[in-house]
C-alpha cells in the first residue's frame, strides 16, 4: 500500500512543482515578504528624521525662534470709582443693603491709525553634526501714527489719569533673539527700553515709557512711532494688523516662501534670488476695536495675522520616507518582470534567488538615506541607484546565463528609478504618475501572457541554486 502511494506522491509533487499558479502565488508572497526588510528601513528613516528634528529644535533654542511682530500699544493706565450694593446684617440680625463706592485701576489701550512695517530677511544655514538648519536675519523698519489718545471715552466715572505713567509697548514673540534696537523715537524723541510689555496678553516683547502729560496725549494731531531693529528667528515671521491701515512690505533672499496666516499679499514676486511681498490690511478684516479698556473686553490681539514660512520644498527625510512607501512596487515589479523572463525562455530562478533580488532592492533606501546626509539628494539618489541596478542585472546575467534578459532588467531598473524620482520631486502629480506606471505594467503584462495555453513551464533547468 505504502510502495503505490510513493509513485503518487513523487508525481503530485511534480505537477505542483511545475505549477505556474502555484509558483506565481509563492513569488506574490515572497514579494509581500520583502515588507519586513522595507519596514525595518523605514523605522531607521523614523529615527533618524526624529534626530533631525531634535537638532532643528535646538538651533531654534539658542538662535531664535519662529517671531510674531505685534507693534505697536499705548497703554494710559486710569483710576475710576465703582459703585455696589452689599447686603449686611446689623447685631439685631436685619439685614439691609448699603452702597458702597470702590477705586479700581484700569488701563486703556491704543492702536495705531497707521502702521506701516518694512522687513528685510536674509537666510543662512547653521551646522550641528551633519545636520543643517535654515534660519534668518531680519531687519525691522516700522513707522506708527496715532491720533488724539481719549481715555474719558471708556467712562463718566473717571476719578483720575496717570498720564505720566502710559507707555508704549511692542511685542515679539521671542525676544531672547533681538540683536539690536537702534531706533526708537515716540515724536521725534529717543526713548529708553524696559523688557516686559507690562500687558498680561502678550507672549513677550518690551515698552519704553512716554513720559507725557495730557495736553500732548489728547491733542487732536499724529503722534509718531518709529522703530528700527534687527532680530533673528527661525521657521517663519508673523506679524499682526494693528493699524487701522496696515501696510506690509517684506523682502527675503530665501527663493521658497511659504504665506500663511489670515490673509495672503495682495502682491508677490517669487525669483530665484528671493522674494518679495505686500500686504495692505484694513482693520475691518480683524474682530477688536483700535481702542478699549481692560477688564471690559476680551481682546485676542493675535487672533488675526500673516506672515512667511521659510519652507524648504521637499525635506530629506519626506524625501526618503515617500520613496520607501514605494518600496513594494519596486520589488513586485521585478519580480514580475524575473517570472515573465521565466515562462519565456523556460529557466526557472530559484526562491533564495528572488529574496536575494528583493533584499538588494531594500538595502537601496538604505543606501540613499546613508548618502543624501552627506552629499546632494540627487546624486546620492544616482550613486544609491547605479549600485542597485547593476548589482541586480549582474546577478540575473549569471542567473539565467542571459546578457540580453539581463540588460533587459538594467533598462527596466533604470526607468523604474528614474519615474521614482520624479515622483518624489512632483509631489502634485505623484498620483498621476504612479497610475499610469500601474496601468503601463499590467498592459505589459497581459501582452506578454496573451498566449499562456497551459499551466506548466516546459523544460526548467537548475539554476545553479539547489532547493
């Protein structure tokens, strides 16, 4: 019984073995097994891109954080007398109400009637390790004109105005990173600096006291603000509309600004030497008032901004990651294309020789990821791939015993890579690209199949490799 069944056996395992489904399911499943080292690449990209943040985060510490401009605040701090009722109990245990009359401090505050703010920014790259951040110098240039500043406005309970004690502040978001403040001029007359805005809403900044009485402050004429700094920063720069016009003129030798905010320029120009942006904004776009009192109103002067990201169009590490997600295509793809080689000139690869293939393939993101943190994307993306192609097509020329199938693989490896790389460089049409490169490959491959009459490969050969 056992001797008929051993004939059986050993003709199963023939048929199965010659099996073009079953061996086309086995290259489908070692292909999906090639996630493994993929995913093993893609956490190295993790980590290193989780350093590069790091890294960015501390230069941005010790150079300068992304700024916020909010210039710029009289503040005329006022007494003014409150009046309440109190219930009280007297010894015999009535109770009546009384009146009673309390002094509290409030301040009033001002925005200018126009503000105008020229920037100028030039970037440069700081070095820590192997690692490179993009960061600025920006020259501040800001005129404000105020109008007549009437604090009797707010109430009819005034009892007394501290004229001599109003200041004016100005905030930055980060002033650890001002380099200097060579002008400050309230009417022509140079005042000195204190840190702090003395105003509880604002994240940073410093004020400079006017020192002035209320026949200058009320009288009905423009009062000037002029202001000339340089501060550095990273990331980008901000700034808020206080003016009742504000105007906006920004310029950057930094080619890839990214607007954002609340409103966009009204004009830009985009060059390979820099940028240069407008912006023009009235204070109906905001939701405050250019003038109000404390604790009446709930004032969240940064609700409204724009500004400039300095962006960097396609980092190193997205660069790397998004080619990665690429990775099962690649060896699929080559793996069809071994297995289309298979059924045309009757050899067969062996499974270690399709893992092998698929393993080389992972170890060319690893490769780029190695190079493009020392040299340029694009010719660590050309070393990583000349490598890989011609590591694989060496190894499929002694496989099959084919220069003309080997060249084959070289030519398909070489537009694989490079529709790759156009992929990572135009983001936009990425999806468009990788579609087309889909419904190309199974045009390919229904072509080729077009005449599979039977399920068994002819004639297999060993190909050097034992199973």
């Amino acid at each position: 019984m056992n001797e008929q069944a051993q004939p059986i056996s050993k003709s199963t395992f023939k048929a199965l073995s010659e099996s073009i489904s079953l061996r086309a399911t086995v290259v489908a499943i070692l292909a999906l097994l090639m996630l493994i080292p993929l995913g093993f690449v893609g956490v190295t990209v993790k980590e290193r891109g989780s350093r590069y943040s790091s890294v960015l985060a501390d230069i941005a510490n010790t150079w300068g954080q992304p700024q916020t401009l909010l210039a710029a605040i009289v503040v005329i701090p006022f007494t003014e007398t409150e009046q309440t009722k109190e219930t009280i109990t007297d010894k015999e245990g009535n109770q009546k109400q009384i009146d009673r009359v309390r002094v509290v401090q409030r301040y009033a505050y001002f925005l200018p009637r126009k503000l105008d703010i020229n920037v100028d920014m030039s970037d440069e790259f700081r070095q820590r390790g192997i690692f490179r951040s993009l960061v600025y110098n920006a020259s501040l240039a800001i005129d404000a004109e105020y109008g007549a500043l009437d604090v009797k406005q707010f109430s009819n309970s005034i009892k007394s105005i501290n004229w001599e004690g109003a200041w004016l502040a100005v905030g930055l978001s980060d002033t650890r990173a001002i380099n200097s403040v060579e002008t400050f001029e309230w009417q022509s007359k140079n005042k000195e600096l204190s840190p702090g805005t003395q105003i509880s809403s604002l994240y940073g900044g410093f004020h400079a006291k006017l020192d002035s009485n209320e026949a200058l402050l009320t009288r009905d004429n423009t009062k000037t603000l002029k202001i000339a700094m340089n501060i550095k920063g990273s990331g980008s720069f901000d700034f808020t509309p206080l003016g009742e016009t504000t105007n906006v003129q920004m310029n950057s030798t930094w080619p890839h600004p990214s607007f954002k905010g609340n409103t966009l320029p009204d004009a830009h120009d985009i060059g390979k030497n820099g940028f240069s942006a407008r912006w023009s904004i009235p204070h109906l776009a905001r939701n405050y008032q250019q003038s109000w009192r404390s604790q009446t109103d709930n004032i969240n002067l940064y609700e409204f901004r724009a500004g400039v990201s300095m962006f960097e169009p396609v980092s190193l590490y997205s660069q790397v990651t998004r080619s990665v997600k690429y990775g099962l295509l690649f060896t699929g793809l080559t793996f069809l294309t071994l297995f289309i080689f298979e059924l045309a000139i009757k050899r067969r690869l062996h499974m270690v020789q399709y893992g092998l293939i698929g393993i080389a393939l992972s170890l060319f993101f690893l490769v780029l990821l190695s190079l493009s943190e020392h040299v340029a994307f694009i010719k660590a993306y050309t070393l990583a791939a000349l490598l890989t192609i011609s590591m694989i097509s060496t190894y499929v020329w002694v496989a099959l015993g084919n220069f003309g199938r080997a060249s084959i693989v070289f030519v398909l490896l070489s537009a694989l890579y490079a529709v790759l790389y156009s992929l990572l460089q135009f983001e936009d049409f990425a999806l468009l690209v990788g579609t087309a490169l889909l419904v190309f490959v199974v045009m390919v491959l229904m072509f080729v199949t077009r005449n599979i009459q039977n399920d068994k490969v002819e004639q297999p050969i060993d190909s050097g490799l034992t199973d």
